[in-house]
C-alpha cells in the first residue's frame, strides 16, 4: 500500500510538472497578418485597416481580441454577413490572430464629426446616456475617449459615422444579433439620436 501511494504521489508531481512546462500560446505574426490583408481584407479595408469607405470599418487601432472575436462569429454566422461570412471563412484561428494582431499594431489616425448640428446631443448621450429611457452612457462600455475594453467592448474613436450609425440602425432592427446588449440599447433610440451619437463617434479622440 506504501509503494502505490509513493506511485501515485510520483504520478501527480508528474502530471503537475507536465502541465507547468506546456508551451506558452504562439505570438501572433504581424508578417502573416499583412499578407492576409494584402491578399483578403484589403479590398475592402485597405491594406493596413485605416480610412477607407465609410461604408466599412476603420481597423487601424482596433483591439485584436474583439477582432478575432468578430471574425469568428462572422464564420460561424453568428454575425450575419454573407461577404464577411465568405471572407472569415477561408481564415484559420492562428489567421485570424495574426490579422487581428497586425490591425491593433497600427495607429488609427483622427476623425471628425460631420454634423455640427448634432454634436452637442451625441455628446449627451455618449456621455450620460438617456435616462428617462433607462439609454446607458455609451463611455460606461466604451470608455471616455472611445478606447473601449478587449474583447467586448470595441475601440469607437474616430469611427466612421456612417458605419457607427449603420450597426446601430443593424442593432435596432435585429439583423445584427451578435449582442443582446447593443440590440436592447439601440430598440430605444431614435434616428435622430442614432445619428447624432455616430457623429459625435467620429470625432472623439
């Protein structure tokens, strides 16, 4: 009985020595993830992720937690985007790391506001929200200056005002299911208040 106690004792210190020596995950390659934008997303985003049709996001900058996390609910089709779910397709998880990685690894440059008009109200409800309509402040999620918080909660400085506007317009319609949280927020506002937070998006910093 002695003798398989000190066994079983050698077999755990093993086991527990094994687990301590696994191999730390790979880091992503910023290389593989320039190629992959050169060659998939580029087209679309140009090649380094920055400001390209305002139809489409800015990459530059963007958490590559949320990135992957993206990406991967675009494969899977949680995310519905049929050229999205094409693209997302044909990457690998170590590819979507690696493009992700190479995104984040870039500085986003600076937006601006369009409407002047409208900035005193986005920057009402970025800030404190709408709260006789129980509408939360965008900052609490997305942070005071737009940095957001990986992997949840994207960066939103110096977004495009029309695609800001376009998800949440996705949101409060349904077609965007990939967040309860964002659908039951953008339910209760209007295309006016839509429109004036999206604006103001763009021009923080």
């Amino acid at each position: 009985m002695k003798n398989a106690a000190f066994l079983l004792m050698g077999l755990v210190f093993t086991v527990a020595a094994s687990a301590s020596e696994a191999p730390a995950p790979a880091k992503p390659d910023l290389n593989k993830g320039q190629a992959i934008s050169a060659q998939v997303c580029s087209a679309c985003h140009t090649a380094d992720g920055s400001r390209g049709s305002p139809a489409n996001p800015i990459l530059q900058g963007q958490h590559a937690d949320y990135l992957v996390k993206q990406l991967t609910e675009f494969k899977s089709g949680k995310r519905d985007n049929a050229v999205m779910k094409g693209m997302a397709s044909t990457l690998s998880e170590e590819d979507m790391k690696n493009v992700a990685a190479f995104y984040a690894s870039k500085q986003a440059k600076p937006g601006f506001a369009k409407d002047k008009t409208l900035v005193t109200l986005g920057e009402k409800i970025y800030r404190g929200g709408i709260a006789e309509r129980q509408i939360p402040a965008c900052a609490g999620c997305h942070s005071p200056n737009g940095a957001g918080i990986p992997a949840q909660y994207p960066r939103l400085a110096g977004q495009h005002s029309d695609y800001t506007e376009l998800q949440l317009n996705s949101f409060r319609a349904g077609k965007r299911g990939n967040s309860v949280q964002m659908t039951a927020i953008a339910a209760k506002m209007n295309d006016r208040e839509i429109k004036a937070v999206a604006d103001y998006i763009a021009g923080l910093r």
